[in-house]
C-alpha cells in the first residue's frame, strides 16, 4: 500500500512539471533568456611563428620559336638553294618560316617595287606587320653558300659558309646552314656577375602575413509594416470621373418630297425614208460592204514581240540574241595529288608501304566548296544576215571559295591532317564563231562553233593556315568546239569541250615576288602539262528574255616533272594531278 501510494506521488510530480514547461508562459520566459544572453566573443588564437618557407624553382617559360622569312639569295638561278634552305628550315621546326609571297604582297602595299622589296628598309616596314624576328639571305658562289642572319631591324646577327655540291644543299650542309641559322638567334646568354663594390646582403625575412578583420553580417534593415486602416495611413483610391449627360438633339423626321412632274411624251420618230436607185440586172449582185475596212492598216502602227533570243518581228527570219549575261553560283569537288618519282598517283599508291618514301600530298573535297559565276556573250553582228553574224566574244568568272581538310605524308609513312582555308578563281577571255540553224516548223535556233583564247586557274591557299600544301597559278591558251540542240524553246542541250595548251603552273598575270616559281621548284627543275575540259548541260527560255542555265563541267590537269626538287624524296621528278568537278547554274537575260 505505502509502495503505490508513493508511486503516485512521484507521477504526480512528474505530470506538474510538465505542464509546467509546456505552457505559453514559460516558453516565452525561456525566448526572453535566450535574448537577452549576450553572444559569447570568441578570442583568436595566438598566431604561431610562421616556419620558413621553401622556396620552389620556378620552370623556365617555354619560348616560341622564332618567326622569320628566307629572302632571296644572290645569285641563284631558279630559286633553288633558296628553296632548299627555306625546306630544311621548315623540316627542322625550330623556327617558324613565313611564307615569302605574303611579305612580298605586304612589301608591294606600302610602295616597294621590284629588289626594293629585299632590301633592309623593305624588312623593317613588314617585320612589325608579320611579327618577324629575323630574315634569312645569302650569297652564292662557285661552291659557297654564305648563308646572313639578319634582325628585325636589318642588322647582321651571324654569317656562315655552307660548301655547295654542283649547285645545291646537301643534307649534312643544310642541317649546318639550319644549326647556324638558329644559333644565330637564340645568342649565348651571358650570366649576371655583380659589382665588386657591392656586397652581398642579408636575406630578407618574409612578412608575416596579416589576417583580415572578421566579416560581420550586417542586419537587414527592419520592414515598415503596412498602416492598419483607420490609422491615417489608408490609400484612397479616387474613384473615375463619370461625364455629364449631354442632351441629345432630337430627331426630326425628313420632309416628304414634292411629287416628281411627268416628262412630255416623246413624239415617237418615223424612219427616214431612203431612196434606193435602180439595181442592174446584168452582172453578179453586188457586195456587202465590210463595216471594219475603213479601218488604217498602216504598217508603221504594227507591234510585234520580240524575244531577243531567236524570236521574230514581223516577217523577219529568226536571228540570234545581241547580248547574253549569266549570273549564277558554283559547286565545285577538287582532288589533288602528288607523288615522287612515278608518271601517275596510281602507279606510286599500289607500291609497298617500304617503296613509297618522299613527300607526298592529297587533297580531296568531300564537301563541296561554293562560288559564284558571270558570263557575257557578246554577237554584235547578230542583226546581219551575212555569215558573219556567229562572230563575237565570251567573258567569264568564277570564284569559289574552299576549306577542307590535307593529309600529309612523311618519309615515315606518318601523316598530318589540317584544315586549310583557299579560293578557287577562273578567268576566261575568249573569241568565237557560232553557225547558227533553224530546227522544227518553229524555227527554234541551234549552233555549232568554236572558240579559242584565254584562260587562267589560281588555287589560292591560306598562308595563315600554316600548310606546305602549295596553291597552282595557270595562264594559258585553249581552244574548243561547242554545241547546242533545241529541243522546245523551254528545253536547250548544249555541250563543250576544250583543250588546253601547256597549262603549266606558276605562270600568271603577277609573279608575286618571285614565289610563283615555288610551285615548280619544289617538285623538280622543269614541269610539262597536260589539261582538258569537258561540260554537258541544259538550258532554255523560261519568259520573254529570262531562262536558265545548268552545266555539268569537268576539269583536269596532269603535271609531270622531272630533274631534282627541293622537297624530301623528289630527286627524280614526279608526277602531280588536280582535278576538278563542278555544277554551273544560272539565270540568263537575253537581248
């Protein structure tokens, strides 16, 4: 019994100091403790000694290399030695070479001309431009290449003599020409010595560091709670103002129309009698008269279209347009190859991997590359009716512009991919003849003829991108037939063909400072070539003057080589082809 009656009494206790703690008034008791506590302020604590800091070397930063262009060599015939020097430098990859048509082209810009553009004051304006460090020339003579070393500035850095063996570089003789060309720039540095009258001091200590003032978050800023209505605070909201009511005018009823008088009957006409003589009894009955034959047929006011593309006036017989100009674009695929020591890319891609030794190039535009393209045909003797109303002239352009990717080959068999940014340009200035011929009941016009003139290819590369790939400039003669069949006015075949003669590269209208004999020196000491081009297409007359035009146009060049080139592993020539394929189409306008 004593045992549950203090069992109780301990609940009992337990239960009041709960209900205790739990009511509103303790808790806010507690809240109003906890506030009024102050924040304890931690102190910081004592800074230790700070150790001594090992000091780590530092890696020395890694230099570029430098920038320079190989000049012109005094007294080499070709460009040869010059061509073997600026290789070996590239193949070294020690220094980086600018490409010489580009400082020539940046020369020519601020009016240097002709040798002007080698010498020191030529170098100084185009150093800052290009970023060069240094340029490369020399002298050669009997059997001594004197290889000049020359700083931004057209000062001397170093000079060596490189032996010559029957006019060029060999390998051991290029590797000393590159060691002395680079040794000339990079320069021993001398190492610091300190003056004799100071003395070395003590080591400075280093500073202890500082800790930064804590951070104290700062409170936000109390809200203003919203006046309570009633306060004085409330917003009025003005209520919208409500127009006076404006009288209406009232509405007056029109006024009846005065009935409308009767017009005065017409006194009905009785027709005129007409008198008709006496008709003759012999002979046919006379004729109705025509009530249109007074009408003027004057030749002078008649109108007739004129299509200006084999369309007639009048009676006149079918004649071929004076003028016809073609706007349009291009899509062009080129591949290009080049290969040591054989007559065809073929012959040296089915040797063995051990046999194919030498540089060697591939370009190949999986995507095609787009352009844009003008022509003018020009008759101006389209209007007489003698045979020599064929005779006239074409003019054309095209320009396309390619960026793609070339694989690279070494003597190992290894290759390099880069991308490579060029412009695809065409020139045509020819003369031609034309036999005009009427087909059909409707006297559509066909033609055959020929032409012959000029031409000129460029394949511009990027010098930016860094690639030995080499553009190829052509000038050169062609000839050619043409033909073209009307099916309907709207439907047109035409074909062409042209052959090309000698359209061997580094030939056109600017040598460019002598970089255009690159293209030939590189692969051997002479080049012959051979070229073609084939197009068939569609076109006709869609209305009044304006058709249309598409072709397909196949170009092709073969260029063989011979004697030794400057490149790795043609001693003996080779071979280089390039081929392209396009489609023309445009708009014609035709007068």
């Amino acid at each position: 019994m004593m045992n549950t009656q203090h069992a109780m009494v301990r609940w009992g206790l337990v239960l009041f100091v709960a209900v205790a703690l739990a009511s509103p008034g303790a808790s806010a008791q507690v809240v109003k403790k906890k506030r009024a506590a102050p924040a304890q302020v931690v102190a910081p604590k004592a800074k230790a000694k700070p150790k001594a800091v090992k000091t780590r070397k530092a890696a020395a930063p890694r230099e570029e290399p430098k920038r320079l262009v190989v000049l012109t060599v005094e007294g080499d015939r070709g460009g040869k030695v010059r061509g073997q020097l600026e290789s070996a430098l590239r193949r070294a990859k020690q220094v980086k070479v600018q490409s010489l048509k580009q400082y020539a082209t940046l020369a020519k810009k601020d009016g240097l001309k002709g040798a002007a553009l080698f010498t020191d004051a030529g170098l100084v304006a185009v150093a800052p431009r290009m970023k060069l460090d240094a340029a490369v020339t020399g002298t050669v003579g009997p059997s001594v290449l004197t290889v000049r070393v020359l700083d931004a500035s057209g000062a001397v850095l170093g000079e060596k003599d490189v032996k010559l063996t029957r006019g060029k570089l060999s390998s051991a003789e290029a590797k000393s020409a590159v060691l002395a060309v680079v040794e000339s720039l990079s320069g021993a540095p001398r190492a610091f010595e300190p003056p004799a009258s100071v003395t070395p001091s003590e080591p400075i200590q280093p500073a202890e560091p500082v800790a930064p003032p804590p951070i104290v978050a700062e409170a936000p800023p109390p809200k203003t709670p919203p006046p309570a209505p009633g306060e004085g605070g409330s917003i009025m909201i003005p209520r919208p103002e409500v127009p006076a009511p404006v009288a209406e005018r009232p509405v007056e009823s029109p006024k009846p129309l005065p009935p409308a008088e009767r017009p005065a009957k017409v006194p009905e006409q009785t027709p005129e009698v007409v008198a008709i003589g006496p008709q003759p009894t012999d002979g046919p009955p006379p004729m109705d008269e025509d009530p249109e034959s007074h009408t003027t047929t004057d030749p002078f006011l008649e109108v007739a279209l004129d299509t200006g593309s084999g369309g007639t006036v009048g009676n006149e017989p079918v004649r071929p347009p004076l003028a016809r100009l073609t706007l349009g674009g291009t899509t062009t695929w080129r591949k290009y190859c080049a290969r040591p020591g054989v007559k065809s890319c073929d012959e040296f891609d089915r040797k063995s991997e051990d046999e194919q030794l030498g540089d060697r190039s591939d370009y190949e535009s999986t995507v095609p590359y787009l352009g844009i393209s003008a022509e003018l045909e020009l008759l101006p003797l389209a209007r007489h009716a003698s045979p020599l109303r064929g005779l006239g002239a074409v003019l054309g352009y095209r320009r396309g512009y390619a960026s793609t990717n070339v694989t690279l080959f070494n003597d190992a068999g290894q290759s390099v991919t880069r991308e490579v940014v060029a412009t695809d340009s065409v020139l045509t200035a020819q003369a031609m003849y034309r036999y005009y011929f009427g087909l059909g009941s409707s006297q559509l016009l066909g033609y055959a003829g020929a032409r012959a003139g000029l031409l000129t290819r460029s394949f511009d590369v990027d010098e930016s991108a860094d690639s030995p790939l080499s553009g190829t400039h052509r000038l050169y003669p062609a000839v050619g037939l043409e033909v073209s069949v009307p099916l309907i006015r709207q439907v047109r075949l035409e074909a062409a063909g042209q052959l090309f003669i000698s359209p061997q590269p580094g030939h056109g209208f600017d040598d460019e400072g002598g970089a255009l004999d690159l293209e030939v020196s590189d692969y051997g000491t002479s080049v012959s070539t051979f070229g073609w081009e084939a197009e068939l297409g569609v076109a006709g007359e869609l209305w009044g003057p304006f058709g249309y035009q598409v072709r397909f146009k196949v170009s092709r060049y073969k260029d063989t080589f011979s004697g030794p080139g400057t490149r790795t592993g043609w001693d003996n020539g080779g071979v280089a082809e390039d081929t392209y394929s396009s489609i023309h189409w445009g708009l014609t306008a035709s007068y």
